[in-house]
C-alpha cells in the first residue's frame, strides 16, 4: 500500500457530493464531524474510497489558516488509510466521505492525528453495526 493521496481519491462529483450528503450517516470525534455512504464496489480496480476534506470559512476568516488545517487533516489521513483500505477491499465496498472541521482553533499536529484514528476504526465498527446487523 503506498502512502499517496492521487486526484482519484478525492471525491468532486457534484452528484457523488449530493448523494454522500443526503443519504450519508454522520458522527463526530472531535474536531472532525464525519459524514459517510457506504455502497457496493462497481469495478475492481477503483479505488476504494473517495474523500472530501472542508473547513469553515466561519470560524477561519484566513485562507492561509483554513488551507493549513486541510493540509494536516489530509497528511493523517493519508499515513493512516491503508488499514480502512484493507477492510474495504476485503468486503467489495466503496465508501464517500466527507472530513469537517468543527474545532474553534487550529489543533495540533499530534491531536488531528490521534483522533484521525479513531475515526477510520469507528467507520469500520459502523460498517459492522450497519450491514453485519442486517445480516442477523
């Protein structure tokens, strides 16, 4: 698994975008608020997951500001994915997501990089919950 972050990756289909914010589930781990749409994998060789990351132009009035929480959220995501990868290839899944930001301030490297982890083992535990249950 390389650690790179390719343009298929990143989710900018308007349709994909409405449909991941219409139909999608949502949770927080602070400071992330994170909305998700799991569906069957189409084609083997897409690429897994697609993501949006966005940042309050509210509560960061400066683009620098808001341009250097994107670029932190997307470098943990990008060191810590391919355990989610894994997962998803293994049960023919794609999944839309959608990063936000909701803290008040700029938090450190160290925190967004924890927290980013506990966030992809919740989307595979809401995976679990959501279609394992079905199952049952």
């Amino acid at each position: 698994m390389s650690y790179t972050f390719t343009k298929e990756e990143r989710l900018c289909s308007k349709r994909l975008l409405e449909r991941l914010f219409r139909n999608g589930s949502s949770f927080v781990v602070y400071p992330y608020r994170i909305v998700f749409l799991y569906s069957p994998l189409v084609q083997k060789d897409t690429i897994p997951v697609q993501c949006v990351i966005s940042v309050s132009k509210r509560r960061f009035r400066q683009a620098v500001d808001r341009n250097a929480i994107k670029r932190r959220i997307r470098e943990t995501y990008r060191l810590q994915k391919s355990d989610l990868y894994n997962f998803l290839q293994e049960h023919s899944l794609h999944l839309l997501l959608a990063f936000q930001y909701v803290g008040k301030e700029k938090e450190p490297y160290a925190m967004l990089y924890q927290r980013m982890g506990k966030v992809l083992a919740k989307l595979k535990d809401a995976h679990t919950q959501i279609y394992m249950g079905e199952a049952d």
